[in-house]
C-alpha cells in the first residue's frame, strides 16, 4: 500500500507550477500582444509624423514657388519689359530689368516677418525658348559657361514652369537653384513674345533633428547627403522608388548608419524643366529607442505580472490544497491506524496459527500415547488372571481412553478449522439420510436413557456439504439435545426450507438457558453451568458452530425457555444428484 | 488744363487761316483710306484709345493719319502740343506732329504718372509725376517715326505720336475720309498710316488749283 502523505506537498507543488505556468504563458502572451499593438501604432504614429513633417515641407516649398512665381510673373508684366521687347528696343531689355529686378537681386523685396528672397540670377528667353545674351552678365548673376543651357526650354512655356538645378560654382560654392520661368505676355497679341528665367537658392527647409530634406534630379542628389550615408545606396534607392511610378512615395532604407524612412515626392510635376524630386530622409533611431523603451517596458510589465502571478499562485495553491492536505493527513493518520491494526491483526493471526499449530501438534502427540494405553488396557481386559474385582475398572479406564481419543480427534479438527487448513470436498448430502442413520446409532448407544425423538419435515432435504461433517455436526447437536434434557425429555427434529438454505431445528425439554450465558454456550470448553453430571468436554457446540460455517452456514440458539430449548442449523440448500442415484434408496 | 487747349485749338485754326489767305495757288487732295468699319456708334468726343490687335497697334474707333511726303522748307518752331494723362488713359491716343514738335505730358489724375518711350525715333523717360509737376514734362519729337508712349506704373495705358517730317499731314474721319488743302505743287508721295505696322503710300502729282482724288487701296 502506497504511503499517501508523501504526495501532499507535491500535490501543492503541481498545482503551483500549473498555475505559475498558465499565468507566465497569458503573461507572455499578453506581453507578446501588447508589443505588437504598441510597436505596430508605433510605427504608424512615426510614419505620421513624417509624414506630416513631408506634408509641412512640401506645402512649406508649394506656398514659396507659388510666390516666387507671382512676383516673377508680376516682373513679366513690367512695361518697361514689354516696351524693351514689343518696341523693338531689346538693347533695353538686361538694363530694363535690372531696374526692375534689382530689388529681387537685392533682397529688398523683404518684408517684415517675411523671409527674404533673393534671386541668384535671371536670363530672358527668346521666342525659341534659347537664352537671350545679356551684354554685362555680371548685373544679372553670373553663370558658369555653358550652364545657361540649362534654362532653356523647347518653346515658349505658356504658363510658368520650375526646375531646380545645381549651380556649378562660379564665384563661390555651388548651390542648388530654382528655377522659375515665366513667359512674357505680349499686350499687343496675348501671346508669349519671350520667358523671363530666374533662379533663386533653394530654400533651406528648417528641417526637425532627425529629419533631412534633399532634391534629387536626373539620377543624382543635388544636395549634399547627410552624414555618412553613401551617395550611391541612397540615389539608386531614389531612383527605383521613381522608376515604379510612386508619387509621393515611402519606404524604409537600411544602411549601415542605421535605418531611414524615405519618402520621395516630385517637386515639379508637368514641369518643362526636367523633373526633380524632394527626398526626405527621417532618422528611425527616435522609434527604435521608442521601441526598445517598450519592449523594456513590456517585457517588465510581464515579469511584474509573472511575480504577483507567482505570488498569486502560491496563495491559490495553499488555499486549494489546505482541503487536500488535510484529507491527506487524515488518510495518513487512517493509515497508520490501518498499519497498527494491520500489525495487531497479524500478530494476532500468527498467535492464533502458533495456538492452532500448538493444538494440532499436541493432539498428534496425544493420540499415539492414549492408542497405546488403550491397546494396554483392552488386553489387559481380555487376560484371564485380570482379577474380576478389577475388571470393570478396567472397562472404564477404557471408556475413558475413547474419550479422551474423540477429545483429541475434536481439538484436532478445530485446530485445523482455526488455521485454515482444512479442505473440505463438498458434494450433496441428503440431511434426512445422516439424521436417520445417527438416531440409529443414538439407539443402540448402551449407558444413556432413552428420549422419546420425533422427526419432522416430508420430502428430500439435500444440502450442500460434506457427508462426515454434516454428520458430526447433527451428531453434536443430537448429543447436546440428549445431554441437557430432562428426565424423561423427548427430542424434536424438524426438517424446512428457507429460502436457499435447509433449516434444520432440534429442540429438547432442557432447563432454560440464561440470557447471560445464551451468548456464551458457543465458546470452546463452555459447559452448561446446569449440568455438572453431564457428560462431555466443552467443545461440541463450537466444533458444530464452526463446521457449519465452513459449509457457508450458521449455527444458532433460536430460543431457550422453561423447559425448551431449541437449535436451528441451516445449510445450503442443494438439488439431489439425479444421475448418480441414491444408493440409500 | 482746359485752358492750353482752347489755346492749341485756336492757333491751329489760325494757322489755316493763314495758310487759306497766303496761298491762293494751293492744291487740294481728298479721299479715303481703308479702315476698318467702326465697332462702335458714332462717339461724340473726339477720343481715340489705342488698343492692340494681332500685336498691331490702332485706335479705337479707327481713324489713320495722312502725309505728304517731300522736301520743304523748315517753317519756324512748331508749335507745342500736349497730350494729356487723365483717367488713366492718354488724350489724344494718336497725335501726329511735324518733326521738331515739343509735346507736354501733363498729369490731370491724382496719381503718379511714369510716361516713357523705347521707340527707336524717339527714347525717354520722363520718371514719375504727379499733377503738380512744374514745368510740364515736356520731350522734343526731333526724329520721325512713331513713338509708342507707355506709363511705367499703368501697364495698359499707350498713345501713338506719329512724328511726320512734313508740315501737311491730316487725321481722317472714322471712315477714312480726308482732305487737305493748299499743298504745293509738285511730285511727291502721299503716305497713309493706318495702324503700327501698316503705312500705305502713293505718289501723287499735286497741280495749283486742283483737286486730286485718291483713294488708298489695301494689299
């Protein structure tokens, strides 16, 4: 048998674990969640920011072309200009607008709380869309030669048109320019009789830390690339992102420097100048740290979950185990009484073996001695020179040893009942049979007076047992019922059936046996306290007891009064062997 | 203001005058140049506004100007001509005059003027004004050929001064009628402006106390 206490704190110790493990799995999954959910609006919150930045940027350089462009165009509208070009007085022209745009070259066109714009430089084009030479460049910006190609369109633009440019250096650094050319509307014929081009630096957008804003145009960055980032990865990226058509497009670059989210947006669209792009490339190191901070935070969220989950655990597991533990220690406790009784048991058993094997061996060596001396005896009976006064000595002595033999062959049986060890082969016994065949022999018994035997009971009685049992067990109780009866008392046996058993009942006009001592008239060598002239050693009623039970019956006192006492035996009932026949019959 | 005109107005009336009673021997030139019809009705001031069309340059209602063409003797000072700046137009729009015509500009509206040429026959630029601007700009028109005026603050603003070097020169009717009298005889060539890119001429024989018809015909 198992040892129950043992399991308890294990008992304890897997529920803890489980639940330590459910919580940490729904911890982990709730952080694994909660990352995702946090990084991914994250991210979003990031492209929004740079986009909106992109969006501030671009709508920033929309307004200023928009304004470059109306005071270009307001400068194309001079009549100075218009008289230059429309009165045959193009010698006017450079002089003209120097008059006019010397404000623009100036940067006098500033106002108060407005950026000041300053051209670079300006050209005329002529009706073929070619630059027209100015006589002194240097009033009118100084270009690098052969850079003026640049400004030139295929035609007359109808309507202004922008570019940006790198300008070589002429004088000093070089500079990325726009262009603005606006044409020159004729009054006469409400047809472009000439472009004015002028070029302005390009505005430094006032970009965020983080954020850096640059022009990219036919194949090549016009601005300087920041930081350490290679040219090349940074062009080639801009120029697929074009080459697939995305207008306004976004995508992450990943360089050695670290990662940039780029998005590129056409700063000219349906421009005649060639097309240029603003890139814009935002630093993702703010969101990386933001979200390694919360991955920190997370992943401390979920060992701070994990902890009062394991302090939950710990609680919960005692509480539901107290019950268990308690139910254990009781089955403990039951269990050592169980082992005590168990152990008392065994004792007890090997007791009871050693007094069984005790009285089976000193029945054994009883009975060779008492068959000597009775051998002794009964020859000494028959020898003729026995004298005759000690002749019925004798025959007593001899009676006596036939006694004490029977004694012996009863303590043996019950020996042999109280260790177990007897086999007993069962088979159909009629019970009528056996008790017609002992009042035969109870007939013919020589010393005891006769008592009147009635037998009750019509048909066949068969039980399940053993012939020379049953047999000794009537024998017992017929014994018993002549032993206690009064003088002159007479037997009855009565034969019945109850249920699945044969009740067999013998009653005597015995004296009433008392209440006190009914429960006592089974132990072994318990006499009638009656009946001191009353033959016998004590061991008939249990030796009876026992057999029956051997033979899945019961022996019991049915009733004891003045004058009556009665016994019932009842035995398993057994259908008669029909084949076999009865050799009684 | 009104005052130089009335003034002009009498002493070019005088002038033919003059001529009328000196010259008994004149000849007489009258005819038509082909204008356009006149969009309009008939307008009751005299008032001409030069508008572009095509990149031509014309008045509106159409009128054209009509020359004789030759050599003659210098004839003293011309006399001096104004062309007025009010309503933000320039009155007259055309005004021809003979070569050596000083023309004042006066300002008659309450704002800067800025009056200016880049004509090759005649290039100034008189700067900005305001009415109380004295002496009157003023520009001497020594050179012939025709001088577009603009005003460098008004964009649309223009007038035509046709600077003729001949003393006998006309402005015809909105249908292209003139007429001239007392011209010397001789043989000349008789030219007719009709707009800035159009001049159409014709050589007359002018005989004393003779009328001679022509009539320009368009290309």
């Amino acid at each position: 048998m198992p040892k129950p206490g043992g399991n308890v704190s294990g008992f304890r110790g897997r529920l803890f674990l489980i639940i330590v493990l459910v919580v940490g799995l729904l911890a982990i999954i709730g952080a694994a969640l909660a990352q995702r959910h946090l990084s991914a609006a994250s991210e979003e919150e990031f492209a929004n920011s740079v986009q909106q930045h992109v969006e501030a940027s671009l709508e920033a350089h929309q307004v200023r072309q928009e304004m470059l462009v109306g005071i270009c165009a307001d400068l194309a509208r001079q009549p100075r200009i218009h008289a230059a070009l429309e009165d045959d007085a193009l010698d006017l022209l450079y002089p003209s607008a120097a008059n006019e745009l010397s404000p623009l070259m100036n940067g006098g066109q500033a106002q108060e709380n407005e950026a000041v714009i300053r051209a670079g430089f300006y050209r005329f084009l002529d009706m073929r869309g070619k630059v027209i030479p100015p006589v002194q460049p240097r009033l009118h910006g100084l270009l690098p030669a052969g850079w003026e190609g640049f400004l030139e369109l295929p035609g007359l633009p109808e309507n202004p048109q922008t570019g940006i440019a790198f300008l070589p250096p002429a004088d000093g650094a070089g500079e990325v320019v726009e262009i603005i050319a606006v044409p020159v509307i004729s009054t006469e014929t409400f047809s472009p009789i000439a472009a004015l081009v002028v070029g302005f630096p390009l505005q430094k957008t006032a970009a965020a830390p983080g954020h850096f804003f640059g022009v990219w145009s036919k194949g090549s960055s016009l601005t300087r690339i920041p930081g350490n980032l290679s040219r090349p990865e940074i062009e080639n990226r801009i120029a697929s992102m074009i080459s697939r058509g995305g207008e306004g497009d976004s995508g992450i670059l990943r360089t050695g420097r670290g990662d940039f989210r780029l998005v590129v947006t056409p700063l000219n669209p349906d421009s005649a100048y060639p097309p240029a792009y603003g890139y814009f490339l935002s630093s993702m190191e703010p969101l990386q740290e933001r979200l390694a901070r919360l991955r920190r935070q997370v992943l401390f969220g979920a060992l701070v979950v994990i902890v009062i989950g394991l302090a939950a655990a710990h609680l919960v597991a005692r509480n539901m185990s107290r019950p268990v533990e308690n139910l254990a220690l009781a089955s403990e406790e039951e269990y050592h009484q169980r082992l005590r009784a168990e152990l008392a048991l065994d004792a007890t058993s090997q007791e009871l073996e050693r007094a069984a094997r005790f009285s089976a061996d000193a029945s054994h060596q009883l009975k060779t001695p008492v068959a000597v001396m009775r051998a002794g005896l009964e020859e000494l009976a028959v020898d003729r020179e026995l004298p005759e006064r000690l002749r019925p000595e004798v025959a007593a002595l001899i009676g006596q040893t036939g006694r004490l033999t029977r004694v012996i062959e009863d303590l043996l049986l019950l020996s042999r009942l109280d260790a177990g060890r007897l086999a007993v082969e069962m088979q159909p016994v009629d019970l009528g049979l056996v008790i017609d065949s002992l009042l035969d022999d109870l007939s013919i018994l020589p010393q005891n007076e006769q008592h009147p035997v009635e037998v009750e009971g019509e048909g066949n009685f068969w039980v399940r047992g053993n012939r020379g049992y049953t047999s000794l067990i009537l024998q017992s109780l017929l014994e018993n019922a002549t032993k206690y009866n009064r003088k002159g008392g007479r037997i009855r046996i009565s034969l019945d059936r109850e249920g699945s058993f044969v009740a067999c009942r013998i009653g005597n006009n015995g004296k009433a046996i008392s209440p006190g001592m009914q429960a006592r008239i089974f132990e072994r060598f318990h006499r009638g306290a009656t009946g001191e002239n009353v033959p016998g050693y004590g061991l008939g009623l249990n030796l009876a007891r026992e057999l029956a039970r051997l033979h899945g019956g019961r022996l019991e006192l049915v009733e004891s009064r003045e004058d009556w006492t009665e016994f019932v035996l009842l035995l398993q009932a057994e259908r008669p062997p029909e084949e076999e026949g009865n050799p009684w019959t | 203001m009104l005052r130089f005109a009335v003034w002009a107005a009498l002493q070019l009336s005088f002038m033919g005058l003059l001529a009328d009673r000196g010259s008994t021997t004149g000849a007489t030139i009258e005819g038509t140049v082909p204008l356009p019809p006149s969009p309009a009705p008939a307008v009751m001031a005299k008032r001409y506004e030069i508008v572009s069309k095509g990149g031509i340059l014309s008045t509106i209602p159409p009128v054209g100007v009509v020359w004789l063409e030759g050599n003659f003797p210098e004839e003293g000072n011309p006399p001096v001509l104004q062309i007025v700046q009010k309503d933000f137009v320039f009155d007259p729009a055309l005004l021809p005059v003979r070569v050596g015509t000083v023309i004042e500009f006066p300002n008659e509206d309450d704002e800067y003027h800025n009056v200016f040429s880049y004509s090759p026959a005649k290039r100034f630029d008189l700067g900005r004004y305001m009415p109380e601007e004295r002496p009157i700009p003023s520009q001497v028109f020594d050179q012939a050929g025709m001088v577009t005026l603009r005003c460098d603050i008004h964009e649309h603003m223009r007038a035509i001064i046709l600077v003729i070097d001949s003393p006998y020169f006309v402005t015809t009717d909105t249908r292209g009628r003139f007429r001239m009298e007392e011209l010397p005889a001789g043989d000349y060539i008789l030219k007719a402006w009709i707009n800035s890119r159009e001049t159409l001429e014709i050589p007359v024989r002018l005989e004393s106390g003779k009328t001679l018809q022509v009539t320009f015909t368009g290309d």
